[in-house]
C-alpha cells in the first residue's frame, strides 16, 4: 500500500508499504519531516524531473516518494577493512581529510557528476533540503582534498541516533571516497557511533 502525505508531519506504518521499501508519496522536504524520516529509516529518493517522475499531482509535478526497505546495508565501523595499498595511500599523506569543512562542495559535486542521468534524484530541490539540514547541525560531510587544495572526493549524510545515514559520494582521483568512508568510519569510532 501506498500513502499519500499531506502537509501534517507525520508518516504512516512503513512496513504496509511495496516490497522495494515505497510506501508513501507527496508531503515536503521541511528539515521537521526529514528529521523525523530519518530517524525512523525512511529517506525520500525520486526522479526530480517531473516527466521521469512515477507519481504526478495534479499540475502535473512530481511527488516526492518516501521508502523505508527492511533491509539494509549496513557497515559497522569497527568491522572497516583497510586494504595494504589504502593502507599506504593514507600514510603517504597524498590527500588531506576533513569533516563539514565544505558540505556545499561535496553536496554539489555529488549532484553534478549524476546530473544528466535519466533518473537522477539529487535535485535543487533535494541539494537545497539537505543544505538547510547541514546548516542544523544534523547532514555532515567528509571532504578529500588533494596537494593543490582541489577537492577530489568525498561523502555526506545524516548522523542520528549515533548513526551515520550516508547519501551519496564521489571521487575524483583514485580511491577519494574510499579514503573518505574509511575516515568517516575511523571518526565514528572516536565518537561511538553505531554503524553507517
């Protein structure tokens, strides 16, 4: 079964929904609601171009669909395994890392770099969503930067709950967001974060 939301911030039982995790559509991107999404395991993902979009209102826009799967794929960060040659990447110092030093630029280049693709979903609208939820403390980023100061990979996501709900990352230059999640993961073992 599929819900149609309104504009009162609240979702209804994820578990009635589609075997794919959809079980509801419509409502907002507010920080209130994804907030909430969030710290229950439902994130919105759509085509942002209404003539892609699977559910229409009446003016014809596309809604914004709402999933929750059962199932996910989870790293726990003690378990990260760290390759030989990611290994020697890191003590190479080839790369620096940082943390929510440039969300926009990761956020922009994540959206950027999967534009053109058919189904792309990181829209403006979800671009400018996330940013509002970056400016309230609750989206990080991981930035990668290479010698020249250029940003050449990185990740972003929700922390909740002690819990790293990772969007989306790019890269680059060889193995940038892959250094990027194994220093997500080493920080979230600082921090006694749960799992992403």
């Amino acid at each position: 079964m599929i819900y149609l939301l309104n504009q009162e911030i609240a979702f209804p039982n994820p578990e009635e929904g589609e075997p794919d995790g959809l079980f509801a559509v419509g409502g907002d991107l507010s920080p209130d609601r994804l907030v909430l999404a969030y710290q229950h395991g439902i994130f919105p993902w759509y085509a942002f171009r209404d003539e892609y979009a699977h559910f229409i209102d009446e003016d014809g826009k596309g809604l914004i669909q709402w999933y929750c799967p059962m199932d996910r794929f989870v790293i726990f960060p003690e378990k990260i395994h760290i390759s030989h040659s990611m290994r020697q990447l890191i003590n190479s110092k080839k790369y620096t890392v940082t943390f929510d030093k440039n969300f926009n630029g990761v956020i922009e280049h994540c959206s950027d770099l999967r534009i053109d693709h058919e189904c792309a979903w990181l829209g403006p609208d979800m671009v400018e969503a996330y940013k509002k939820l970056h400016e309230i403390g609750v989206s990080h980023s991981v930035e990668v930067w290479n010698s020249q100061g250029n940003l050449v990979g990185g990740l972003y996501g929700q922390y909740l709950c002690d819990c790293f709900m990772g969007e989306s990352m790019f890269s680059l230059e060889p193995s940038a967001s892959k250094l990027a999640l194994i220093s997500l993961a080493q920080l979230l073992l600082q921090n006694h974060g749960k799992f992403i």
